[in-house]
C-alpha cells in the first residue's frame, strides 16, 4: 500500500504520515510506464507528456518534529526554477518567505512560532515549461515540559459526514483520563459523543453514526495546566468549531470496479464513476475510508514507500488522501483508459480517468474532486483485500461502537 503526509489535515503532528516526497500509489498504465501494465488490445493511447526535469528538495523531512524555530527550513530546485513556495500553519496563516533572484532557492523570512504544525508547499518549472510539485509537513519543538493538541478538521471549516474530532499531541501522554477531561466536544442539534484513545498521542471523537448534515461542532480545549504527563502541561485553552456539509457517502466496488456518489436526504444517486483499483498484488484497502486533504496536483514516488524505481509521477491529479499510509482516490491520465471499469492495476490507490495538469473539471476525477470535501466517506467494497486500521487516517469508523467506547480513559 502507497504512502504519503501527513495526515492529520494539517494539524496533526505527523511523523510517519508525510513523507519527503509526497507519496501515493499510480494506476496502471502501459508498459514501461509506473505500473507496468500490458495495454488493451487495439487500444493506442497517446505518449504522456515528458515529466518535469525539475528537481525540489525541502528541509526539514517531511514529518520531521521538534524543528528549532530558526531552521533550518529551506527549499531548493535543481533543474529549474522556483514558481511558489507555501509555507502556512494549521489555521492556512502564510509565513513570508523569499524566492533567491536566480529562482533556485527559497527561504523564510524568520524564525518559525513554537510548538506549531506547518505544511510546506513547493511548486517549480523546469526550462520547457513542465511543472513539479512537493508538498511536506513539520511541527517546530513545544516549550520544555509543556505539550500542546494538534487538530483535525480546521477551525471554522465545512466538512464531511464522516469528520470524527481527531487531536494530536505534541508529547506521549500517560494521564489520559485527565487529558481527556479537559476536551469536550459538543453538537448542534445534540448528539451523543464518545472519545477514544489511539496509543499515547493520538485522541479522537465522534457520534456512534456519521453525523447529520448541518451538525454545528464546538471543541473546547481547556487543557492549560493539565498535567498530561509526569512534569508535562497543557498550555492551550481555546475552542474550535465547524460545521457538517451536506451529506455524501460514496460506494466503491472493487470487484465491479464502480464508485457511486450517493448525497443528501435518502442518498440520492448522484453519478457512477469507472474506477481501477489496487491489483491482486497490491489490494486496495476495504472498509470505510474518509477523505482528509486534498490536492489539485502533487507527487507520488515509489521509493518513498519501499517499491524502489517503480513509479514516479511528479503530477498526480485530484489526489484526495484516504489514508495516512498513502491510498488516495485521485486522477490518471497514463493509463490505459480501457482499465477504468475493468480491471484493478494500481499499487492500492482508486484511480479514475483524467487528463494531464489537474484543470479538468470534466474528467471523471475532476467532478469527484469538485463535489468532495474533507469528511466526505468512500465505503470500499471487495472479496479481496486487507481491511483498513481504523488507527490508518480517519478510520474512525471502522471501530463497532461497544469497543469504540470501551476505548475512553474515563468508561
């Protein structure tokens, strides 16, 4: 299964999530290309355009944690130049930088806020106009003796049905039940919730079903000077909202290699897409999987995921994460589009036919990316296939509700 950041939309502290290179799987395409894959008979697609020869490389490494407030942070392109670097904290405030004149390198302007998770994106062009794309993550160092919650969703952000309250924290906790007294999470109109604990640092909360469309969501962090750990202490007391969009639970059926796109009151069927999944050798993860970020074009590269040489495409279209391990729902425009519908070829991400430079809002994984939010649920389906940790991105869900509670500090 591919990999890829951090996940954690960008609040979450993610050691392990992000990867240097922003990590997915690709779907097959024809031979010699990342896949390997034979072509449809009589099929004759036309060569992809040439990658960008452009080559970024970031500082820190992508899921890097306790990076000093001076750095070193850094981005630089080889082959190319520089056309946008974002360098932005949970709550999307930009930190200025400076690209150098000659376009090759990129730097903030000062020090980094302590105790902040960051997402660092990079954009650059190499002389015949083809652009690469890096996205990497990071979280500078928290106070001595002190620790503080990262967060998913965003505050004041619109989200799917299937968003739990998911926090982070910056350092192991070994007093949950008092950690988990400082946070509650509220509903409008009410709805009962339950917390649970994955591992020492992980805390999240949700209803025993996906929430209504239109829930408002209050989480109120009052954990100042809680003592989550021998001489360790909160320093935040703060609230976070967000609302429930509308409704939209998809079905993805591996073995007929459809997603349907179900929204609104009695899931009414919106449309059904043509997928590839993962291959015999690479399944896709079956279970309810939700999508966290997303992004309008990125990099998937196989050797961050332990595949060597397979595969690396700096231009992935409408990649939505699924898991933090790297399965994305996200465009191909390399494959064979005789795959889309009929066989599963990929490394374990759902691939469905799209066109180069993620522009396209015509293509079926441009109109997935055009109707999806973060929250939104995909419940994959097939007879073969590993199911998903439910501990692997916002697999919440995936939890029966007995031992979702039984896994509170406070049951």
């Amino acid at each position: 299964m591919l990999r890829r950041v951090g996940m954690w939309a960008r609040r979450a502290v993610v050691a392990g999530w992000c990867l240097a290179v922003l990590a997915g799987c690709a779907g097959g395409g024809p031979p010699g290309g990342p896949d390997g894959d034979a072509a449809v008979p009589g099929a004759s697609p036309a060569p992809p355009p040439p990658p960008s020869r452009a080559v970024l490389t970031a500082l820190p490494a992508d899921g890097a944690q306790d990076v000093p407030p001076e750095g070193p942070v850094r981005v630089t392109a080889a082959q190319g130049r520089l056309v946008s670097v974002r360098l932005a904290d949970a709550r999307g405030t930009e930190l200025p930088g400076t690209i150098s004149p000659d376009g090759a390198a990129w730097t903030p302007d000062g020090p980094l806020p302590l105790g902040t998770a960051f997402t660092l994106d990079a954009v650059a062009e190499d002389d015949q106009g083809q652009r690469a794309a890096q996205h990497s993550a990071f979280s500078t160092v928290a106070r001595a003796h002190t620790f503080v919650a990262f967060f998913t969703p965003e505050d004041g952000s619109t989200v799917g049905v299937g968003m739990p309250v998911s926090l982070r924290f910056s350092r192991p906790i070994t007093d949950r039940a008092a950690v988990e007294r400082a946070v509650r999470v509220s509903a409008d109109p009410p709805v009962p919730v339950a917390a649970h604990w994955f591992g020492d640092q992980r805390l999240d909360v949700r209803p025993q079903r996906y929430w209504a469309a239109g829930t408002k969501v209050t989480v109120a962090l009052r954990l100042k000077d809680v003592q989550g750990a021998p001489g360790g202490f909160g320093t935040q007391n703060r609230d976070l909202h967000f609302t429930v969009g509308r409704a939209q639970v998809s079905t993805v059926d591996l073995d007929a290699h459809t997603l349907t796109v179900r929204a609104g009151p009695g899931g009414k069927m919106l449309k059904v897409l043509k997928v590839s999944g993962g291959s015999p050798e690479h399944p896709t993860y079956r279970g309810v999987l939700v999508v966290s970020e997303k992004y309008r074009v990125t990099r998937m590269n196989s050797q961050t995921v332990g595949m060597g040489d397979e595969y690396d495409i700096k231009d992935v279209p409408h990649a939505m994460r699924l898991t933090a391990s790297g399965t994305f729902v996200h465009g191909n425009y390399w494959a064979d589009p005789g795959v889309f519908g009929t066989a599963n070829t990929s490394h374990g991400c759902i691939g469905l036919a799209d066109v180069k430079g993620g522009a396209s809002k015509d293509s079926p994984a441009g109109w997935l990316f055009e109707h999806t939010i973060p929250g939104d649920v995909l419940e994959v389906r097939a007879s073969a296939g590993d199911f998903v940790p439910p501990s692997n991105g916002l697999g919440d869900w995936n939890v029966p509700w007995d031992q979702w509670v039984a896994g509170s500090a406070l049951r």
